[in-house]
C-alpha cells in the first residue's frame, strides 16, 4: 500500500511539475517576446510559424471583445476554476465521476487555470495578451492559449467519449 501511496504521490508532482514549466516557460518566452519587439522576428518553419511579438488586446483568434468587462468575466471565470477543481479535490462522495475521470477533469481543468492566468496577467498589466507565436495566415498565439485550448478540447472529448 504505501509502494501504491508514494506512487501517487510521485505521479501527482510530476503533473505538478509538467503544468509550472509550460506556465514558466509561457511567462519567459512572453517577456522575450516584448524584449525583442514587433520588428526582430525569429523564423521557426521557414515563412510559415515565427517568433513575433504580438500585442492581443482581444481574446483568443483575436476576436474582437476587449475591455474592463472582459478581464472581469476572465477573473469570474478563473475564481470559478478555483472553486470547482478544490470542489473536485475535497468532495469524494456524491459526484457522477469515476476517481480515474475526476483527476483528470482536475488535471485538464488546471491546465486551462494556468493558461488563463498567465493571460490575465498580460491584461492587467499591459492592457493585451503577449502573443508570440505566428502561424501565416491563421492567428498569432502563445503557450498559455495552447493550454487554454487544449485543456479545453481534451475535457470535451473526454465527456463526449463517456457518453
């Protein structure tokens, strides 16, 4: 049992782990983005996907909402994540998930969490999302959206597949 209790344990920080550095490196390639500036750009795959820096004052594809109203809706929503994934955390009983489906609802759901609050600090702190990675003739995005996205499309594809 206690072989069972540390594996968990060990499984849980590297989780843990995974989540921080995507965060930490989101935040590192966001201010080396801003550093260098919308002129100096990086080629990643030839002409097609850059390093720029890009200023996002809307929301993700740059859709067109920004503003005091949208960065409060971003903090509801980010406080709503906290609330549900301890929700999810602490009640063990009463919930029409199985425990493998719980931890990884918490595990997507942090995902998105970390993704959302690199962005919302990007907003209140310059007023726009640090975007940086350019994708010719699609969107400029970052580390944080794929978290957001991601986290997002697997958690429904994962209640989809229940069904």
């Amino acid at each position: 049992m206690n072989k069972q209790i540390s594996h968990i344990k060990i499984q849980n920080i590297a989780i843990a782990l995974g989540i921080a550095i995507f965060f930490i490196t989101d935040r590192v390639l966001k201010v080396s983005a801003q550093a260098m500036g919308p002129e100096t750009y990086f080629k990643l795959i030839g002409d097609w996907f850059l390093f720029r820096f890009t200023p996002n004052k809307y929301i993700s594809f740059s859709l067109p909402v920004s503003g005091i109203l949208l960065n409060i809706t971003i903090i509801l929503i980010i406080i709503g994540l906290i609330y549900y994934i301890f929700y999810l955390i602490l009640s063990k009983k009463n919930l029409s998930l199985t425990v493998s489906e719980r931890k990884t609802t918490i595990i997507l759901l942090t995902i998105v969490l970390f993704g959302a609050i690199s962005n919302i600090q990007d907003r209140l702190i310059y007023s726009y999302v640090i975007d940086y990675l350019e994708l010719k003739y699609f969107t400029v995005f970052n580390i944080a959206d794929i978290m957001i996205s991601g986290g997002t499309l697997f958690l429904i594809s994962c209640f989809l597949k229940k069904k």
